[in-house]
C-alpha cells in the first residue's frame, strides 16, 4: 500500500510539473505574438489575457484578468453577444481616439477564447493608397480645362474690354471672375497633386527653429491682427529632415490655427485672451518637439478622423491639408495628435524621433555630414 501511495503521489508530482511546463509555455508563447488573446469562461469573465491585449486594453498597467469583459471593453462584450465567428470591431483606445481590430473567436465547452489584430493602421494605409489614386484622377480630369479657359477669359478681357459699352462694369466683373474661380481651382489641383504624388523625403541635417520661425512669419505678415509668438525666440535646434517638406507641414498647421480663429470670428465669439497663435519647439531626450496652440473654435467632435483625406470642417476647404501633414510628420518618422488648449482653442502636438532620423542623414556633395554645432553661427535677420 505504501509502495503503491508513493507511485500514485509520484504521478501526481510528476502530473503537476508537467501542466507547468505547458503552462509557462503557453504563457511564453501568447507573451510572444502580436495578436491579443483573451480566454473566457461561460459567464464572460477573462481567465487569461496575455501582453498583447492587456496593453490595448489598458496600457496603463491596470489588470484585467478575473473582471468581466463587459468592464473592460463594452464593444468586444457586444461582439461576444452575436453569432459572428469574426468581424472588425472598434473600439476606444484607453489612450483616447478609437483603434479597429480584426476580432475572431472560438467557442468550447467552458468559455471562448477571443483573438485580435490591431489593423487601423492598415486600414489607414489603404485608405490614404485609394484616395492618392482618386486625387491624381481629378488633378488629372480637373487641370486639363482650366487652361483653355482662363487664355479665354483674359482673352475676352483684352480684345473686348474697351469695345463693351453698355454694361461693361458687369462684362468686367463677369471675365474677372471667371479668372479668379480658375486660380482658385488650380490651387485645388495643385493640393491634389501633392497628395498624390508627395516626392520622397531628402534628409540632411537642419536647424528646426529657423524652420517653425519662416513657417510662422509667413501668415504674421498676411494677419497683423493676430498675435504670433515662437518659444524661445532664437536658438538652434537641430534635426535631420527634408526642410522643404517640414515647412509645408508647419505652414499648414499654422494656417490651420489662424483659420481657426478667423471662424471663431465670424461667429461673434470673443476671446478675453486676445487671438494668438504660439509655437513652441523644445528638444527633449530623444525628441523633437513642436507644439502649436491657437485661440480658434477648437476641435470637432471627429478629431481622430481630422487627418483622413477629404476630411474638413471648412466651407471651402479640399481636406488635404491635414492628411498631407500627417503624411510628412509619418515619413519623418514622426507622430501627430491634436489635444484641447486650455481656455480654449487647439493644441497641435508633433514629435519626432530625432536620433532614428540621425541615421537617416543623406551625404551631399561640398555640404558636410555632420550635425550642425551647437556654437556655430546662425543668422538672425529672420527668413528671407
């Protein structure tokens, strides 16, 4: 009997370090993989959840196992609710916005077990792919007619302004019109051509602040009746990046925050604050970091799909100019995100990763490859 109690008790050892070892394996694996994995019991509550999921669901370090599905994420409950094997299901990030994932589950006797893929990135990827294509269509359908027609319009101008006598006021004002709508449609087109074919960035080393001071300066010319302010005043602040497409993205931010303001305007609002436009650019570890706050209506309620093609808040706006700065700041291996000014307004935030971008730097001929040096000269006249 005791022989017997030994062998059964040495089974059981044996039976237990085994399920350990399958147990930290499968603990090792699920760790490992990108896909987020949730084991439930029948009444939805988590059982296991591994790395994946737990930093999706809450990044912050708040533990999810034991708690019922419907507490952590109501979304992925009601998918659990359905009959649908698989679906694509958003849900809001705990770091605010909303992330779409590829969810698919399996049923056994006890529980399910939910896996997920995090694709908003690839959705977006797709989605800016189509829209590159539609923008290089129009561009093409809508710059071949302007032309012909604006060579007419001024050719109507030319060749029978002086000879219309009744009603000439109106004849000018007609032919004038035709002229401007013409530009006006043309700098549509050229937006659409630069979002479809936005060329590869050239990377070399740059003094950021010289960079966000022209960027700034430009509409403090066109709006005296706007406060601009950059922080600090003057400095050096270098980054390797393309200059020319970093002063299109800091343009079109800028321009963003005096639209802003100008429609807060029309609206009859007041601000006690004064309208003003701030542009902060800080180097901080690693990071490049550029904020621009502005006075304006704030953001809409879509603040995430701000950055989508076609996506504008503006009468007359085309939607590009959001989408072509997050493409930039991306290329720059960089991040956006648009936050609430306190007191009101908008707070644009970018942040590059100013040591990744380093290694970058592209070498060209009688330009030195260095970074630039901390006591070099740098000239103050402001830019040209």
């Amino acid at each position: 009997m005791t022989g017997r109690l030994q062998e059964q008790t040495g089974a059981l050892v044996a039976a237990n370090e085994q399920l350990d070892t399958r147990r930290a394996f499968i603990e090792a694996v699920l760790s490992s993989v990108t896909a987020g994995v949730i084991a439930l019991d029948e009444s939805g509550r988590i059982l296991l959840v591994n790395r994946s999921a737990q930093n999706l669901l809450k990044p912050e370090g708040e533990e999810i196992e034991g708690h019922s599905l419907e507490d952590v994420t109501s979304e992925l409950a009601e998918f659990m609710s359905g009959e649908a094997r698989d679906a694509n299901v958003v849900v809001a990030a705990a770091e605010g916005g909303q992330r779409t994932l590829a969810v698919k589950r399996v049923r056994y006797a006890d529980g399910s077990v939910l896996t997920f893929d995090d694709i908003t990135d690839q959705l977006s990827d797709q989605r800016r792919a189509a829209w590159s294509d539609i923008a290089r269509r129009i561009a093409h359908e809508i710059k071949n007619p302007l032309t012909p027609i604006q060579l007419a319009a001024e050719r109507l101008q030319r060749r029978y302004g002086n000879e219309v006598q009744s009603d000439r006021d109106t004849f000018e004002r007609l032919t004038g019109t035709i002229v401007r709508q013409v530009g006006d449609l043309r700098r549509m087109v050229d937006e659409f051509s630069n979002f479809a074919r936005m060329p590869k960035p050239v990377f070399r080393h740059e003094n950021v602040h010289e960079i966000a001071r022209a960027a700034l300066f430009l509409h403090e010319v066109a709006h005296p009746g706007i406060g601009f302010s950059i922080e600090p005043p003057s400095g050096k602040i270098a980054m390797v990046c393309d200059r020319r497409q970093l002063s299109q993205a800091l343009t079109n931010v800028v321009k963003n925050a005096v639209e802003a303001i100008e429609a807060r305007r029309n609206r009859g609002e007041t601000n006690f604050e004064g309208d003003r436009v701030d542009l902060k650019v800080r180097r901080e570890n690693d990071q490049v970091i550029i904020d621009v706050t502005d006075t304006g209506v704030g953001l809409p309620q879509e603040r995430e799909r701000l950055t989508e093609p076609y996506m504008t808040t503006r009468v007359r706006g085309t939607g590009l100019g959001l989408a072509i700065v997050k493409k930039i700041v991306e290329e720059h291996l960089g991040e956006i995100a648009f936050l609430d000014r306190n007191g009101g307004g908008t707070h644009v935030r970018i942040a590059f990763d100013a040591d990744r971008l380093e290694s970058l730097a592209e070498e060209v001929p009688g330009e030195p490859s260095t970074p630039l040096a901390d006591d070099g000269e740098y000239d103050e006249e402001g830019p040209l």
